[in-house]
C-alpha cells in the first residue's frame, strides 16, 4: 500500500520533471520571437560572419552576454532588442548595411557598426524606421554617400557619431530640428560644402561639434555664436574667415579646436571663455595679438598658435612660458619667452 502510493509520486514527479524541463526553454526565453528572426536576418545579409556565431537560433538573445553585441530592454522588462553593437566584423565580400535593421528591429535605441571595412554602400534613408534611436555610430567603415536628412525624422536622436568612413556631399541642414541632439561627429569622411546657416539654431543641449577631417569651407555662419557648446573641432578643413563666433566671456566652451584651416581674424580682439582647456589654432591666417587674458586661464593645458601671422609679445604669466616654443614658432612677428626676446 504504501509501497505502491510512493511509486506513484516518484512516477509523477518524474513526469512533473520531465514536461517542465521539457517547456523551460520556451517558457523562460526572452527573447522577442520578431527580434530572433531579425537578428538570423541580419546575420545573413552580413554573410554569416564567423564573429557573430554565437548568434545561435537555439540560445536566448537577450541572456545576457549570450549573443554578441545584443542588449535587450530589460529595465522596462519588454525584452526587446534595443542595442545592435556589430564591431570588428570580417565580412566574406563587400556588403551594405543590413535592410532588416531598418524594418525588423523597431526598438533600437543604439545601433553601432565600427572596424568593418567591408561594410559599403550609403546610409539609406530608411533608417528614419527607427524611431526609438538615441546613438548613432558608425566608425571605421566603407560606407560612403550623403548623410541622409531623414536623420532628422528621428526625434529621440542624441548622438549621430559618423567617424572614419567615406561619406560624401553637404552636411544635412535639418540637423538641428532635432530637440535631444547633444552630439554631431561627422570626423574624416569627405564631405564637402559650408556648415549651413541653420548649425545656429541647434538646442540648448547640443554640446558637440566635430567636423574635423573633410573638406569643408567657405565662412563660418554668424548664427553659431549662439551655440552653447562644450566643444568643437573643426580642424583640417579648408574654412576660411572669422572663427571669432566660438569665443567670448561668457561662453563656456573648454575645446576649441581650429587647425589647419585658413581662418583669418584679429585674435586680439577676443574674449576668451574662463574654462578653455585646449586651444589650437595652427595653420591658418590669424593676425592680431594674443590676448593677456591668456594668462588668467587655470585649466589651459594646450596650445597651438603656430604657423599664423600673429605679432607683439607673448603674454608673461600663468601658464604662458611652459608651453614647447613649437607651440608659437612661425607667426609674422611673436617674440618673448619661449621665442626670441622682443627687439625695444
Ligand atoms: C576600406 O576598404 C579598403 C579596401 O578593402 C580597406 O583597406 C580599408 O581599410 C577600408 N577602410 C576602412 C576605414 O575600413
Ligand atoms: C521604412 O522605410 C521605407 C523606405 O524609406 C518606407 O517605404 C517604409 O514605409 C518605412 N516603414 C515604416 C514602418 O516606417
Ligand atoms: C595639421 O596637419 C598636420 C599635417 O597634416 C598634422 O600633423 C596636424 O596634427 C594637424 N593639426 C590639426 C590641429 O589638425
Ligand atoms: C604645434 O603645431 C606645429 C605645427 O603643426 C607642430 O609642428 C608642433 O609640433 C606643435 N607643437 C606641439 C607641442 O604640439
């Protein structure tokens, strides 16, 4: 009796065992069974990389580190898809960027494509699909043509990283409808034309210009004085005129970043932001004096005013004369410490 009674619970709870241990896996997995399709998807349009073979069909994508460069929302616990993080990647032929990013994977809020050099083709402008995107980065790449307007479709954009490809034509000029936009990156590509007039308007938030590296020029817009930014770079461009908009007392930008343009403005006559850490103007046509209150600059830990036409003394004080005198060297006429003394 008793006997027979216990081998009837041993027989139900194997069967109990064996039928949850059979439903486990489908009954845990968090992944979205639309965002696992997409992903396979993808994976194929990239030529299955060996990189990406823990993109496994049998696994979870969203168990955390399981499948390489996959985040899921886990926070608001919807599981979805949120970060596409495809780096280092071999692909077995020149491929584009995969279309079902732009139409399967709804969620993202990071999509991120660096070090592939076999990635080609443009940007389409499909990716306005992704109405959820926060960054943006795509580095170390072949991609190449415009950068679509259609970014600006995109309302939840932070960050639009573009750094180290082959992009071509203008700077898209509706940029700055973006309400969160805090970040522009567009570093050595090849674009071309002048920073549109509308590069004024950016919001409040917007703290980061770099558009170094291209082949950008004509004037800087008046209308950029209205920036409040921490930080621009637009180093080796071929821009010309006053650069002076980026300066002034009460701005609190700590990077300016000019070289290598042909920039031509009285640098005498600017005020300068209390919190400039690094200042570089080589190689462009800046005239006039260096300002006193260059001296009075705590957090200044580099300069370069070299290779410009700048004249008269180099201010004695603060952090003045602890800079390399390469940092001054072959201006039309600065003398003092580290140059040459000033004739009297
Ligand atoms: C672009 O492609 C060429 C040829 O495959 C490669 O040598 C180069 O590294 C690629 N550029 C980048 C930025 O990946
Ligand atoms: C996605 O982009 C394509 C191409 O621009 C467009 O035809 C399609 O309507 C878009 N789909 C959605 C859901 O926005
Ligand atoms: C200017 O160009 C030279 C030579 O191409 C380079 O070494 C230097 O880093 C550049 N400076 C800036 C500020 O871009
Ligand atoms: C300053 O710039 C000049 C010109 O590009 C360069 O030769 C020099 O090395 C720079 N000095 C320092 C300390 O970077």
């Amino acid at each position: 009796m008793i006997s027979s009674t216990s081998t009837m619970q041993h027989l139900l709870l194997l069967l109990l065992i064996l039928t949850t241990q059979h439903f486990i896996p489908s009954l845990s997995e968090k992944c979205n069974p639309h965002d696992k399709k997409a992903l396979l998807q993808i994976k194929k349009e990239l030529g299955n990389p060996t990189q990406l073979s823990s993109w496994n069909p049998t696994t979870d994508c969203c168990e955390r580190d399981k499948w390489l460069g996959i985040l899921c929302d886990i926070h608001i616990e919807t599981y979805r898809v949120n970060t596409l993080d495809l780096s280092d990647l071999d692909l077995p032929e020149p491929l584009p960027i995969p279309p079902s990013i732009f139409t399967n994977l709804p969620f993202l809020h990071d999509l991120t494509f660096n070090h592939i050099p076999n990635l080609v083709g443009p940007i389409p402008p499909s990716i306005a699909n992704l109405t959820k995107l926060q960054y943006l980065f795509i580095m170390r790449t072949n991609i190449s043509g415009e950068i679509p307007n259609t970014l600006s479709q995109i309302k939840t954009l932070i960050g639009i990283i573009l750094y180290y490809n082959k992009l071509t034509g203008t700077l898209p000029d509706t940029l700055p409808s973006l309400p969160n936009l805090e970040e522009i990156a567009f570093v050595h590509n090849q674009l071309t034309g002048s920073i549109p007039e509308s590069y004024g308007t950016f919001s409040n938030s917007f703290t980061a210009l770099s558009l170094s590296r291209n082949r950008l020029s004509g004037k800087i817009p008046a209308s950029l004085a209205k920036l409040n930014l921490l930080y621009v770079d637009l180093s080796r461009n071929a821009l010309e005129g006053d650069a002076s908009v980026f300066f002034g007392s009460k701005k609190r930008i700590e990077y300016i970043i000019l070289g290598n343009n042909s920039f031509a403005f009285d640098l005498g006559k600017v005020r300068l932001p209390k919190n400039l850490k690094r200042l570089d103007l080589r190689n462009n046509k800046i005239y006039g004096t260096l300002p006193k209150e260059l001296m009075k600059l705590k957090h200044l830990s580099k300069l370069n005013v070299s290779n410009n036409n700048l004249c008269g003394e180099i201010p004695v004080g603060g952090k003045l004369q602890r800079f390399d005198k390469s940092c001054y060297a072959h201006n039309r006429c600065l003398c003092g410490f580290p140059l040459r003394p000033c004739k009297t």
